[in-house]
C-alpha cells in the first residue's frame, strides 16, 4: 500500500460520509434558520421550540433518504471487499 492510495482511500470514505449526511444536515440548517427568523420576530426564545421541529424534519429526511444512503453505503462496502486481494499486495 502506497502513501497516495491510503490518502484517497481516506478521501474516497470522508466524501462518502460528507455525501451521506447532507440531507440531514441540509433541512436541519433551513429548520434550524427558519425557527430562528420566527423566534425573533416574535421575540420567543424557547429552547424546545427551535429543537424539537429540527429533530423531527431530520428523522423525517432520514426515512425518506435511508434507502438511497443504505444503497450508497452497500456500494462502497462491495468494491472495497471485491478489492481487497488487490489492496493487500
């Protein structure tokens, strides 16, 4: 194993987890802006009025997104596997 197929090893699997939680991240940040627009216009500062419509817009992407990040997870599990002999040499 080279030193340049170690660091794309690395680069390969943190693209892939960056990739992964972007739709969660994504709605938690618009949530996350929108609850906090409204909370100053209103002037409520409650915390479990910002946190609980995060939590719940989360868990609601995550069930939508979860086959298309169990695909992308299965995917890159296979080819390592499938090129492990090959990585070993």
């Amino acid at each position: 194993m080279t030193p340049e197929f170690v660091i794309g090893f690395a680069r390969q699997a943190i693209e892939l987890t960056l990739l992964i939680s972007l739709p969660m991240l994504g709605v938690g940040l618009v949530v996350g802006v929108f609850i906090s627009i409204i909370q100053a216009a209103t002037q409520l500062q409650e915390m479990t009025l910002s946190i609980i419509p995060k939590i719940i817009s989360i868990f609601l992407v995550l069930l939508i997104s979860f086959p298309w990040i169990m695909d992308k997870m299965i995917t890159f599990t296979r080819e390592l596997l499938l090129n492990l002999p090959n990585y070993i040499r």
